[in-house]
C-alpha cells in the first residue's frame, strides 16, 4: 500500500511480511540501490519506509531478504526490461490554494501646497 500525504509531502510504502527478515523498498527514485530504503517491520509484520519523493511517476519494487522480488498488489504494474513487472506509483500533491490578501487602502497623499 503506497500513502501520499500532501502536508508532510513525504511518501509511505507499506506492505505485510510477517515471515520476512528484511524487506528493502527499489526503484528509480533511489537508482535501484537495493541498501537505500530499508524497511522497519512494525509489531504486526507491517513493513514500512517514509521517502521524500517530488511529484511525478516512479517504478519500483520490494526486495524481499536480499533475494525475492515483489510488487505491490494495490498499485498498477509496467512491464520491465527483465521480463517481469515492476509496480507504478503516482506522487501526487494539490495545487496550493491561494490566499487573498487585502491590501491596506493607501491614504491619499496631502499636498502642503495650499490652493490658490
């Protein structure tokens, strides 16, 4: 399961490998560096990683005890150049609103020149 939250801007990916002893998050937001993003495993067997990614689409996948391969089953998949598929995610973050600002009315200027 992949999060964006678009206050903190960061990106989580998650998944649940209760049996697993190391779980890495790859992809070309890290250049495939398999020791870039390792995952902290929670009480449950949850597997998480918080990465700062900017907007924009990336491939990636989960490296599963520094052998096994897998993608994430709540994202689409693209094809790879190793005949299998690696998982897309979309970082999206909302436009910023735009906050009106009212601008203090400027006073009219006095003129010491007294009219004749």
């Amino acid at each position: 399961m992949i999060k964006v939250s678009p206050t903190t801007k960061k990106t989580t990916f998650q998944v649940t490998l209760p049996e697993a002893h190391s779980v890495t998050v790859v992809g070309d937001f890290n250049g495939w560096n398999s020791s870039a993003n390792p995952m902290k495993k929670g009480k449950s067997g949850v597997w998480k990683a918080d990465l700062t990614l900017k907007a924009g689409e990336y491939q990636f996948r989960y490296l599963v005890d520094e052998q096994d391969w897998m993608n994430d089953e709540d994202v689409p998949v693209v094809p790879n150049d190793f005949g299998s598929n690696n998982s897309l995610v979309t970082v999206k973050f909302p436009a910023a609103k735009k906050t009106a600002s009212k601008a203090a009315p400027k006073k009219a200027a006095k003129s010491s020149k007294a009219k004749k």
